[in-house]
C-alpha cells in the first residue's frame, strides 16, 4: 500500500479507537482528571469532537479554495465557553464518530494530487492537505493514548480507596 491509503486508514480508526478506550466509562469516572487544570475524559471527548469539526471546515477550504487561510483557535477557550464540563461524552463520541465519517467518505475519493493543495495556517505557516490528514490521524491517536492513561490512573485512584 502506498502512503496516502495507509494514512487514509489510519485517519478512518480514530473513531474505532477513541470508541474502544471509552467502552465501558460512566458516572464518576467521566469527570476524573489526573491533575487540578487538567482536562477530564468529559472535556477530551468533548473537545476532540469540536476539533473535528473545525477539521471538516478546513479540509473543504483547502479542498475548494485557492491557499486558503486557515485560523487557529483557542482550545481551551472553546472548553470553558461551550461548557465541555456538562457535554455527555456518548454524545460527544458520536458526533466525533459522525462527523470523521463524513471527512473520510469526502477526503478517500478525491485524487492524490488534491492532498498537495495548501493553506496558509495562523501558527503552522503553509501546510499541504496530506499534512492536515496527518495532524487530525494523530489527534485521534494521542487523545486515545491520552484517555487510556486517565483510565487507568482512575482505577489506580480507586483501588487505593
């Protein structure tokens, strides 16, 4: 397989694998945190949602629009203004599911030559369509990474009570 149908997979996943580590999470455990100031599963899933949405925006500028400027935004101002601390993480989880969905079935059909299109991104510089693809397959992946080492710093809280 070459490159870009590998990395096409590997964005597909970070559904399934947010999915998987979030199997199974409810009631206290959504609101644990590692450490005062930093984010919970609630607030992770929440904004790993809202990050794809932003990334749906973008792939169809850069997909559409001649080098098109992409605008950074304030992660944890978005946290704390669209009240991530109350969202339901099932819920958050299928927009996130949903939404990459549609970015996949848009991003698998289009020809190779459209992942070279650029956008001149606020705090990046330029960046190609294939190098967005791979900071939202990585966002997923070390979100999930992220989650699981929550998870399991919950349980060790608990089994010491």
């Amino acid at each position: 397989m070459s490159e870009l149908p590998d990395l096409l997979e590997r964005y597909r996943r970070g559904a399934e694998l947010l999915a998987m580590v979030l199997t199974g999470v409810f009631g206290e455990e959504e609101d644990f945190a590692i450490a005062p100031g930093k984010w919970s599963i609630r607030t992770i899933v929440a904004h790993v949602a809202d990050a794809e949405l932003v990334g749906a925006a973008r792939f169809r500028q850069v997909i559409a629009e001649e080098n098109p400027a992409i605008n950074a935004y304030d992660q944890d101002a978005w946290a704390r203004n669209l009240d991530y601390a109350h969202r339901k993480p099932k819920q958050s989880l299928e927009t996130f599911r949903r939404i990459r969905a549609e970015n996949y079935g848009l991003l698998k059909d289009q020809p190779p030559v459209v992942f070279e299109r650029t956008c001149m991104h606020s705090e990046n510089g330029i960046m190609t369509l294939h190098q967005m693809l791979e900071g939202y397959a990585g966002h997923a992946e070390s979100h999930a990474r992220q989650l699981q080492e929550i998870r399991d710093a919950y349980k060790q809280a608990k089994s010491k009570k």
